[in-house]
C-alpha cells in the first residue's frame, strides 16, 4: 500500500478521536485537583492566616506528587496498558480529594494534595500514549496539539470555579469539585476508554531496545523542553504582575489579557501541530519555535520602550509562541521512544520540565528583584537560544 502525500492524509476513526476526547477530559480533570490550591492561596493567606510561603508550599503540594510518580505511571502504560491507568489513577485523584474535604488540619491537607498529585500524574503520560497509539504519523502533530489544550483547559475550569466556591462555601466544597470530576472520568475511562492496538513486540525487535542507551535523541529532546520551560512559566508566573506594576494595568484588564493569551496559546499548540505534520517533521519547526522564543524574550525586554499598548500585544504573542513546542515534543518522544518505552519516556519527559518550572519562581523572581524586569526577560531569553543547537537534526520514529 502506498503511504499518503503530505496533502493525502490518512484517514482517523470516530473511535480514535473519541479516544482523544476521552484522554483530553481525563487529564483536564486531573489538572482541575492540581491546579486547586494555587487557586486557595488569596483565601489561605488573608482569611486562614497563613503565610504565602506556606499557602505557596501547600499549592506546590501537588506537582511534587507528580514530579515523584510520573515515570512510574508511564511504566504501568507500558507493562498494562493506558485503560486501567488512567481509570485507577483518576479514582484515587478522586480520593485523595475526597480525603482533602475531610480535614482542617493544613499538614494533612498538603498530604492528601500531594498524593491528589502522584495519582493524577497518570493521566499525563498515559494520555500521551493513547494519541500516539490512535493516530497515523501524519495526524498525529494535531492530536497531540489538541491533547496539549487538556491542561490550560483544566486551569481555566479552575481558576473560574474555585475562587468563587472556596469564597462562598469554603475550601472543602471547593475540592469537592476536583471529587465529583475525576470521579465521573474514572467511571467514563473504566467504560469507554480502548487501549490502541499495539504491534506485538516480537513483530517489532527494535521497539524493546532502551531508547535512551541506542542514541542520544531523547535526551535531547528532554534538554530542549527544560530549556524551553523558562520562557512559558516566566510568562504565565509573572505576567499578570508585570502588566500591573510595570504596564499599570487595573488588574481586572490584566486578568482578561492574561486568560485570552493562555487561549490563544492553547490554539497555538493546534497549529503547531498542524504544521508539523504537513512538514513531515517535528525537530523542524520545534527549532523554529526555539529561536521565535528567544526573539519575543528579548522583544519582552525591550516592551517597556514601546508606545501603550504594543506591550500587551508583545506579550500575547510572547505567551503563544512559548507554549508552541510542548505537543511538538511529546509527540517526538513519543515517536522516538517506540510502544515499549513511550510511557516511560513521557513521564520523563513530564517529569524534566515540572523540575525546571519549579525553579523558574525562585529563579526568575530573584533576577527581577536585582536587576529589574527588562534585563531579567533578556536572561530567559538566553535559555531558548541554548536550546536551538541542541535541537536534533532529523526526527526518529520507531513508534510504528
């Protein structure tokens, strides 16, 4: 059979974009738990009386959890498949949130978020298997990139709803919320949620083989998102403070902005995706995307300089352009890992950039405070360029 032109694309099932709707819900619930303390911080701080250290720690409760399990949960993808994963995974998120609705004591409560977030590590590199497993190659840059909006989709659920529910009737109706939703995904996956067909290893030798001892594509590919980590996470941390007290934006106005560029990102992933499969390549345009990085860090440096107004939209375009690589390279992973590895190497891979965006607040906040904003942006954008001569030359794909 003749493989389809770049213009002749394959055909995809209905079951494998129901899958991918499945997948994008399960990991968008799961982002709604980890992404609920951050949203209790304002209430933790002024109404409960903790400090934002400790309100910041408890927030950061969760993606620890994650940073500690998703290798782990990636094995499991691997060894049993993405059904039961994701479904087991998503029943004790569920737990833990419920444990969480239970207690007062702000010690347990930052226990049950950080087993909330080992558990629901097992939507993000399982997820990422069920995309890679459905799709042909040549579709497969849009799958991820619609896969890629499950977490600002999460973020955006929670930002809406638990401020206002923690205000109104208290933190343990607002973690309910994160019970009730991931409760419903465990079900729905349990049910609806098929493994893709997977080719049989003995079909398939090279599939077995340690990807990340044959070459060193992987690593790279690691290096690159964990460079690429710094500008994304400078942007969405602070963003909104810089639009305040360095734009003078009300920060009704800069909320919006700030909520319309993390939309226009998410599509952004989409097209990025689009793109790489009409190119036939992922390493390409995920070079682009470096560079463009570095370029809008630096026209970010330069913002203050422009007339009112031209720094909003410096900084919409910069939000967008820094999230652009993420569902390039997890579908690179994915494909260069092969069916026996693609679990573990996504949780590798999830796992790499939770560690670098956890040092981006303390890092990027300390540079703010010594040298100011402009020079601090030119530093991030120092980070992108490193990752451009690290980008492979060619893709590697064994996934087939």
């Amino acid at each position: 059979m003749t493989a389809p032109s770049r213009l002749e694309k394959s055909a995809v099932s209905p079951r494998a974009w129901s899958m991918l709707g499945i997948g994008v819900a399960a990991q968008a619930a799961g982002t709604v738990f980890v992404s609920t303390p951050a949203f209790l911080i304002p209430l933790l701080h002024s109404e409960h009386g903790l400090s934002l250290a400790q309100a910041g720690t408890l927030a950061a409760a969760p993606t620890f959890g994650m940073v500690l399990t998703l290798v782990a949960w990636g094995a499991l993808a691997d060894r049993f498949g993405e059904k039961w994963v994701i479904s087991i995974g998503l029943a004790l998120t569920a737990l833990a949130a419920l444990a969480a609705t239970t207690t007062d004591n702000y010690a347990l409560l930052g226990i049950t978020f950080l087993l909330g977030g080992m558990a629901a590590a097992s939507t993000n590199a399982a997820s990422g298997r069920v995309v890679v497993g459905w799709f042909p190659k040549d579709r497969r840059g849009l799958a991820m990139g619609i896969r890629q909006m499950s977490q600002p989709l999460g973020v955006t659920i929670a930002s809406v709803t638990i401020p206002t529910l923690a205000a109104h009737t208290g933190i343990g109706s607002a973690v309910a919320l994160s019970v009730a939703l991931n409760g419903l995904l465990a079900l729905i996956c349990a049910v609806a949620l098929v493994n893709p067909p997977r080719p049989a290893v003995t079909a398939a030798p090279v599939a077995s083989v340690n990807p990340y001892r044959s070459n060193w594509f992987l690593w790279r590919i690691h290096i690159v998102s964990a460079l690429l980590v710094f500008p994304q996470f400078t942007l969405s941390t602070f963003g909104l403070v810089w639009l305040i007290s360095e734009q003078h934006w009300d920060a009704a106005p800069a909320g919006i902005l700030i909520g319309v560029s993390q939309f226009v990102g998410a599509l952004g992933r989409i097209v990025v995706g689009m793109w790489s499969d009409r190119a036939g390549s992922r390493v390409g345009p995920l070079r682009l995307v470096s560079i463009s990085a570095a370029v809008v860090m630096l026209a970010m440096a330069a913002a203050d300089a422009t007339p009112w107004g031209i720094p909003a939209l410096i900084l919409l375009l910069a939000t967008t352009v820094s999230v652009a690589d993420n569902g390039l390279a997890f579908t690179s992973v994915a494909e260069a890992a092969g069916p026996q590895w693609q679990g573990k190497a996504l949780g590798a891979q999830n796992t790499g950039q939770f560690i670098a965006a956890s040092a981006v607040g303390p890092v990027v906040g300390a540079l703010i405070g010594i040298v100011g904003y402009p020079i601090a942006f030119a530093i991030v954008a120092a980070f992108p360029a490193a990752a451009i001569p690290l980008v492979p030359s060619r893709d590697r794909d064994i996934s087939t």
